[in-house]
C-alpha cells in the first residue's frame, strides 16, 4: 500500500474537499483524485461518495471506518522510517549548566560532530543538582557540572577550570590591571546566581542583605549588554567574558586581587551506563580525552 495513497485519503477525510485537500499536500486536484481512486482499486472498497456539484465531498461508511487503520497506517510508517535512519548514527544524550551551551562548549561541540559525523546530540541545559539526578535516573549519559557530585552511582571527574574575572564599561574609570572586591558596590552588581563557591566568596565581601540592581538565573546577552551603564559590573568566567568583550570594544576585562575560586567543570556519568549508551559516551570521552586543550584555551585549561 502506498504512503502517499494513504496521506491522500486522510487529507480529503480531514478537509471534505478534494481542492483544500491538494493544497494541503502540495500538490495537484487531479493528483489527489488519482491517488484517491488508486488506493480504492486496491483495497476494492468505495471510500468517498462521488456526487456531482457538491461543494464538500462526504466518506462512506467503509470510508470512515478506515480513518483509524490509515492514521495506524502512518504512524507505523513513520516509526519505520525513524528505525532505518536510526541504525545509520548513534544518539548521545547531554546535560549541561546553561553557560556551557555557548562557551566554551561551542567549539568543542562543532570539532566533536566533524570528526564523529554518526554522532546524534541531545543537549540539555539546567543547574547541576537536577543533572545529576537525570544522570542517576538514566535520563541523559553525559552531564556537565561545576559541582563535584558524590555517589557510588555516578562517576565524577574535573575536566577544566575557568578563572572569574570583573566585567564592567570602561567608562567606569576603573585603574589598575586588577580590582579588588571591597571597592564594588554590591548596590551595583548584576549578580549570576547559581555559582555555588562563588556565594560564599561573595558573601565574604558584600553584605548578603543587600539587593543588586539584577539577579538574574543566567543570559549572556542581556547582562553584558545592560554593562553599558558605568555605574554596573558582573562577575563572569573568563572564558564568557573574552568572547563577550570581543564583540564590544566598550567592556574591559579586571582581574581581582583577592579573587573568587575558579569555576570548576566536572563531567559525570552512570558508573554502570546501559549497554545501548556505551558506544556514545565512548567517543565522547575519547574525544574529550585527546582535543581537550584544542577547545579551551589557557589559562582556563583542563585539570
């Protein structure tokens, strides 16, 4: 039975109108009826009541009847179609913390699915408690956090680590290579908040009761783009900061003098990963092994 012949009879179910029917398929009137009547002959079954000057066109009793095989029909296709194309590549499920998806995860993605072409990714993105959880509930094979994760269950290695450096206009009259924290005004900050060690680090200098002008979970563009006002700053890794200063000759880039620890990412996976998942975590982890330093650039280099 054709796929097609099938898709004809349940547009024209659908519409009650062979011309709407054609246009939703995209293609000829005379095409959907040659279809229409092509799929009848084989199953020797009138579907559609032919009468003269209708404006719609109704289904046979037979005719709505077989809406449901066809709509099985196709369903099953599509399921068959999806195993063929599945045996040709290799599917890896991803976690990650947010800033990762763009830095400095982009190239190492890009040189990751050049030279391994077969690879399938499905990438995720959330904070690192909830990945883990995803780890050990076989939701995804692969997570990328920034906190070590402690479990008989998960495996849980230190891959790189990125400085946090002071992002701010340098309008701001800021002197010096490096700023120390006391001279920011936490009134100012435009405060990520979900670096754990980075909390207390900051509470160590700023009064944990005063509010900073954005809280904000995590967007690159709109925080370094709101850093066109002097008066705000950020803290951000490094590896963020750079590409983001690139791009606006406005922003400067401080160290501090009494700085925070370094954003530490840690890659995590099932201890025992299903035997399905094994291929792909492989060549991840092989990948990763050996180009490691070709996509993040020092001094934010692995562990």
């Amino acid at each position: 039975m054709n796929i097609s012949d099938i898709e004809a009879f349940l547009a024209i179910a659908d519409t009650k109108n062979l011309s709407k029917a054609a246009d939703m398929l995209f293609i000829t009137q005379s095409t959907i009826s040659y279809r229409l009547k092509r799929l009848e002959k084989e199953l020797d079954i009138e579907l559609v009541k032919r009468s003269r000057g209708e404006r719609f066109i109704e289904l046979t009793p037979k005719g709505v009847e077989f809406i449901y095989t066809a709509q099985q029909w196709i369903t099953l296709w599509k399921h068959t179609q999806h195993f063929r194309e599945s045996t040709h590549y290799i599917n890896l499920r991803i976690a990650q913390v947010d800033w990762f998806i763009a830095y400095p995860f982009d190239r190492f993605y890009h040189g990751l699915l050049t030279e391994e072409p077969q690879l399938k990714l499905d990438i995720r993105t959330g904070h690192s408690i909830p990945i883990s959880e995803m780890i050990n509930n076989v939701e995804v094979d692969i997570g990328f956090v920034v906190h070590p994760v402690i479990s008989n269950q998960i495996l849980c290695k230190p891959i790189f680590r990125d400085p946090l450096v002071l992002v701010c206009s340098e309008r701001a009259g800021r002197t010096g290579k490096k700023i120390h924290p006391k001279n920011l005004d936490a009134h100012h900050e435009i405060f990520w908040k979900y670096y754990g060690d980075l909390r207390i680090w900051h509470e160590q200098w700023w009064d944990p009761t005063v509010i900073p002008t954005i809280q904000i979970d995590f967007s690159v563009p709109l925080s370094f783009k709101l850093l066109s006002n002097p008066e705000l700053w950020l803290v951000s890794p490094r590896s963020i900061a750079e590409k983001q200063v690139m791009q606006n000759p406005d922003l400067k880039i401080y160290e501090f003098s009494a700085p925070p620890p370094d954003i530490v990412c840690y890659c995590i996976q099932r201890n025992m990963p299903s035997q399905q998942a094994i291929p792909s975590i492989e060549i991840l982890l092989h990948y990763l092994e050996h180009h490691n330093g070709t996509f993040i650039q020092a001094p934010y280099m692995q562990i």
